[in-house]
C-alpha cells in the first residue's frame, strides 16, 4: 500500500477525475490573475502616458523590460525551491506578492515609481508557473500532457480578455489607478483558497513516485537541457516568435487608439474578444492538435507548432496596415488564434522529455530566455522603433510600421522550432 505524508496527493489519488479537475481550475484561476495583472498596464498605456508625461520607449520598458529582467531572472531560484518544497505554498504566496503589488500600483507617481511597483509584480508572479507546471506534469501521464497544459493554458487567452475588458472598463468610469486598485485586490482574496483547495502531489515519474530523490545539482541540470536538442531549437524558436507576440499584445491597445481612433472603452472590448476568443482557440486547438498529430508522428507535437506561425505572419501584416477597422480587427482575429498554438506544446514537449525532478527548472529555463528576450525586447524595441519613426516624419503612423516590422521575427521562429521537430521521437525514446 503506498503512503505519502499528510496533505500530499498520492498517485492513486491524482488519477481521480474530481481532484485533477479541482487541481487544474485552481491553478488556471491562479494563472489567470497573472494574466489579468500584467495585460491591465497594456491597456491603460495610454491614459498613463498623458497623466504622468512617459514615451513610447519608456512605455515599452514598462511593459517589457522592466518587467521580465526580474520575471525571468527570479524564476530560476524559485523554481529551484519548487523542485525542493512545496509547490502549492510557493504558488499561493507568490499569488499574494504579485496582486499586492498590482493594487499598489494605482498609487504611482511618475515612471520610477511605477517600475518598482511592476517589478514587485514580476517577483510575485516569477514563481507561479514552474510550479504550475510541475505539479500538472505530476497529474497526467506524458499521453495526456499536452492536452491538460493545453487548457490550463486557457487561462492565458481569458485572463487577457478579463485584464483588457475590466482595466478598460474601469478606467474608462473611474480612472486607471482604480482599475489597477481594484483588480489587485481581488487577486489576493483567490490565495487562500489555493492553499485549502489545491493538493500537492507526490513527484512521479516513469518510474514511479521519487518523492526522496533529489534534484541534480544546478549545473549539472542546465548541462542536461541544453544537450536536448528538441528543446534547444524549440526554445529558440518561441524566443523569437514571443519578440513578435508581446509586442503586439503590448502595443495593441494604443494602436487602436492611435491609428484607427477608437475610444478606450471600445479598444477594451474588441481586444477581449480578439485575446479571449482568439487567443483560447488558438491554445486549444494548437494542444489538441499537436496531440492528434502526434499519436501518427511524434515529431507532430512541434511541428504543428512552426506551421501556425508561418501563417500568423502575413494575417498580423494585413492586421496593422490595411486602413480599414473592420478588417483589421477580422484579420487581427485570426493572427491572434494562431500566435497561440504554440503554447500546449512549449510546455508539454519538454516536460516529457526531462526527469521529474528538474520539471520546474525546466519551466524557469524557459521563462528566463523566452521572457527575457521576447517579452524583454519584443515591446521595448518596438516603442524605440515607433520613437524613431515618428521624430522622421511618421507622426501617427508610426507605431503601425514599427508593428508590422517586428512580426517577421515569427518566421524565423518557425524555422527552428521545424528543425527541433527532427530530434524528438529520439529523446522522447531515451527519457
């Protein structure tokens, strides 16, 4: 009879459908908050911008490099700490940080002041997803992974609908420092129940529970990724597709206000509908395919991936130049549901092919090269370019051709994750 102290799962215990659906809408909801806290600045940039005097470049630090040095740094340690303790913990107190520091953030007073206050957001939410990630793989078998990633994934598009709709909706009746108040709050009354409702599993594997085995030592784990070569050129690949993505979710919001002159209230909504809409069917699909594809090849659980990337690139172009709102917002649709379909398979590839215990280092490894550099530069350089551009003479279309600039960074990102697709079936056989 297999024990496991108390309050951990054992793995009898999380093959029940109720504590696996209770596990996965926790957590999604947790995830979700970490959406709705980071887009909210998105789409309040513009109102800020007016209040407190910031540039389009100073603007893009906010949304992204201010952010993500500390997201993707801080992610390593703490991941670390999730393959050593207690995931659920660690989730529902970095919940705590990063709503805090969200409600706190409606008391800014210039640019400073705002980028202390995001960066105590990027350490709150730095430690959620490892650990998501991990206590997931723990749940479901490497046949089903992709799929379970895939719809806790969901998270992503409906906390990015909820953070454009209620931030702009807020702000729209009562001002942006409410809607940051607001939305902060309610992520904190979420974390206790992540302590009373989440379990945490023993740590399975192939093998079988290795809840007393310890995880590699540091070197030795990164030495062990970098020689997965499925994993190299995919992580490569979603870097430079993520450049693209996080600069038009960044820069989506004043785009719309500036090109096309639509109020906030509207932008709010139509990007809600694009993100929430779009962007989870685009999530959903990409898991379910890729899984699909993957039961005839296994190499189709990436490559699925590189062909919807391909395709978003000439949708997104149409998007940000054509002069026509109705067109753009149809095209701007379709750009966002394929922008996603990455997302199931980044995360559920590689956790099939690494041992259980560097599962959430795996995910930090990710974070900390994907966000760095995607959500790092993706929208800091598109608010240099857009600088640039409007001080030539490109005053209100500026901000268009910079878009359409850097989404050809997707196709290079196809590239690598079509090249990463040859190695798979290989070391999904070595694990």
């Amino acid at each position: 009879m297999n024990s496991a102290p108390i309050g951990l799962a054992t793995p009898q215990t999380t093959s029940t459908a109720k504590l696996r659906r209770t596990m996965l809408v926790m957590l999604g909801l947790v995830s979700m908050f970490n959406y709705i806290d980071r887009t909210v600045l998105s789409v309040l940039q513009e109102p800020i911008k007016q209040e407190l005097g910031l540039s389009d470049g100073q603007l893009g630090l906010l949304t992204g490099l201010a952010f993500a040095l500390f997201y993707a740094t801080l992610s390593l340690p703490i991941a670390r700490l999730a393959d050593r303790f207690n995931r659920r913990n660690i989730i529902a107190a970095s919940l705590a940080t990063w709503s805090g520091m969200t409600a706190l953030s409606g008391l800014a007073t210039g640019f400073g002041s705002l980028v202390a206050f995001r960066i105590g957001v990027a350490l709150g939410e730095a430690g959620s997803v490892p650990a998501s990630h991990s206590i997931i793989a723990d749940y479901y078998p490497p046949e089903k992974r992709v799929t379970a990633l895939a719809l806790w994934g969901l998270a992503l598009p409906a906390g990015i609908m909820l953070g454009y709709a209620s931030g702009g909706w807020i702000a729209a009746a009562l001002g942006w420092r409410l809607a940051f108040g607001v939305i902060g709050i309610a992520g904190l009354a979420l974390a206790p129940l992540v302590l009373f409702l989440v379990k945490e599993p023993v740590r399975t594997g192939s093998a079988g529970p290795n809840q007393a085995e310890p995880p590699p030592p540091f070197g030795e784990a990164i030495r062990f990724l970098w020689r997965l070569r499925t994993y190299r050129y995919m992580l490569i690949g979603t870097t430079l597709h993520a450049f693209a993505q996080y600069a038009m979710m960044s820069w989506s919001a004043p785009f719309y206000m500036r090109v096309h002159h639509m109020p906030l209230a509207d932008v709010a909504s139509w990007l809600a509908i694009m993100n929430g809409l779009g962007g989870g069917i685009g999530i959903y699909l990409g898991g379910r395919l890729s899984d699909a594809a993957g039961s005839r090849n296994p190499a189709g659980r990436v490559w699925v991936s590189a062909v919807a990337m391909v395709l978003m690139v000439p949708a997104a172009m149409v998007q940000f130049l054509i002069p026509s709102l109705a067109a753009s917002l149809a095209f701007g649709f379709i750009a966002t549901m394929l922008m996603f379909f990455y997302y199931g398979p980044i995360i559920g590839v590689p956790q099939s092919i690494v041992p259980p215990r560097i599962r959430a280092l795996t995910s930090a490894v990710t974070l900390l090269i994907f966000n760095l550099f995607g959500l790092g530069l993706g929208p800091a350089v598109t608010g240099f370019l857009s600088d640039y551009l409007a001080a030539g003479g490109l005053p209100d279309t500026s901000l268009r051709y910079a878009l359409a600039t850097v989404v050809l960074f997707s196709l290079a990102g196809a590239g690598s994750i079509a090249w990463a697709s040859r190695y798979y079936r290989a070391e999904l056989k070595n694990h």
